[in-house]
C-alpha cells in the first residue's frame, strides 16, 4: 500500500489517520510531522505510526502528502519542503480552506500534482462530508488514492472546478455551525416554554440526528418530506409559516453567500 504522510497533527489529521487505520492501512507505512511534542506523544499513544518533528523526514518517505496545517502558516511550511517534494514528487493533498492552488504550484516551485479539499468537522466522527478538486496534473489513479484517504472520514465527492470550493465552503464547510446556532436556540426557546434544560437539550438533538436521518436515507427530497410531516392547520404549519414570513429563505441565501465571498477573499489573500 502507498505511503501517507501528514504534515501537522491536529484534529483533521486524527480523524484521516483513524480512518485510514480503521480501514486496514498499515500504520507503518503512515507519517506524522508534528513540531508540538505534547500533540507528537498523543500521536504515538494512540496510534502506531511513524512521528517525527521533521517535515522533511516525512516528506522523504511518503508519496502522498497531506498538508494539514492552518491557512496562515501554509506558505511558510510549503516553501519549507519544496525542494525535498520537488525531488521525490508526492501527490500533495491540502486540507486548507482558502489556499488556492496557484499559491501552492508558487510555493512549490513545481508542476505539482496537487488537490484540494474542503472537509468539514463532523469528519472528526468519521461522518464529514468533503468536496475535492484536483488540479490538470492529477492522474485518474491519484484521485481514487485521494478519495480513498478523504473518504475515510465520511463521503468524499469532487467537483469540476477550483471555483466550487468557495461555494463548498460555505455549504458544508461552514455549514455545521449552521445547524448548531438552529439547535442552540431551539434549546434556549424550549427552556423559555418551560422545559428543563436537560430535556430541551435531548429532543432539540435527538430530533435533528432522526431529521438527518431520515432525510439522508429516504428517497424524497428535503422538501417532499417537510411537507408530508406538515399538516394542514397545525402546529407544524403555523411555525414554518412564521420562518417564512420572517425571510428565513433570503437569509439562508444571504449567509451562504457571504461565505462563499469570505471564502474567496481569503484565497485570493493567501
């Protein structure tokens, strides 16, 4: 099997390299670099990997790199390693929002085969959704190796163009904090109509995990399926009534938007 490795250690890399374990990827053929020693022991405590501190290192004995360190430090890292990647020729996987792949082909100094993703957090539980772009010089067997590696940590699906990550971005990328805020206030609603806070908190979550559920594993759409639990002059009617009145639709629509903008702001900053 291909070696892997990762360049940084948080959260997003966890998640892949528990995935990639779970899946049957040999651990010794998967690399860590980490310069925090704390985050480099709980590397090696919980998996069986080869850790080092050394970007270099992990460069050399891997042919697919994943660069998963934050958007603000990326140039400084890549151009760190360019020269070893340009020697030993990876499929480079970035994992940072916002940084374009011309910043990266810059950084690089290389026609790199390079792809970019935009996972989102619930990849931490092994049910993320990610989108993937893959740049001219990514072959048909680097994808399958990419979405393999992705797909470790929930559905892995690409998109035809560079453009689409903004748009990725602000859909899912951005979009479970959406659904946290419907939740957070639900619950705090629910506690002003008189339930315990523990009680609110149960059903406001137990109901968006069976809404997802059922949206995710029925045939119908999103909205066949709200209007099938909608019933004529209830209480379900009533309140979809006063989102709608509200502009609930022109808000969801301003908000994606402005993520989307964010996120191409930001890249064309990196």
């Amino acid at each position: 099997m291909s070696t892997i490795g990762f360049v940084g250690g948080g959260n997003m890399a966890i998640s892949l390299i528990g995935g990639l374990i779970d899946a049957g990827h040999p651990g010794n053929s998967i690399w860590v670099s980490e310069p925090l020693y704390p985050q480099r022991e709980a590397l090696g405590e919980r998996f069986a990997i080869n850790i080092t501190a050394n970007n270099i290192e992990a460069v050399a004995a891997t042919e697919t790199l994943v660069l998963a360190v934050k958007p603000q430090i990326m140039q400084e890292v890549v151009q760190g390693i360019a020269e070893k990647c340009s020697d030993t020729r990876p499929l480079i996987i970035s994992i940072a929002a916002g940084v374009q792949e011309s910043s990266l082909l810059s950084w690089l100094g290389y026609p790199a085969r390079i792809v970019r993703c935009m996972p989102n957090t619930p990849a931490l539980l092994g049910c993320g959704a990610t989108a993937l772009y893959g740049n001219s010089a990514v072959s048909p067997e680097d994808r399958e190796r990419a979405g393999e590696i992705l797909g470790t940590a929930g559905i892995a699906l690409w998109v035809d163009s560079e453009d689409l990550i903004d748009a990725v971005t602000a859909v899912s990328g951005s979009g479970p904090a959406y659904f946290f805020m419907l939740m957070e206030h639900m619950i705090v609603t629910g506690q002003n109509l008189g339930l315990s806070k523990e009680l609110a908190t149960e059903l406001t979550l137990q109901t968006a995990l069976g809404a997802a559920r059922m949206a995710k594993e029925n045939n119908d759409s999103p909205g066949d399926l709200r209007r099938k639990v909608t019933s004529p002059g209830g209480t379900t009617e009533r309140a979809l009534d006063i989102f709608t009145g509200g502009g609930i639709a022109t808000l969801i629509e301003q908000a994606l938007t402005g993520a989307r903008d964010r996120s191409r702001e930001l890249g064309k900053a990196s």
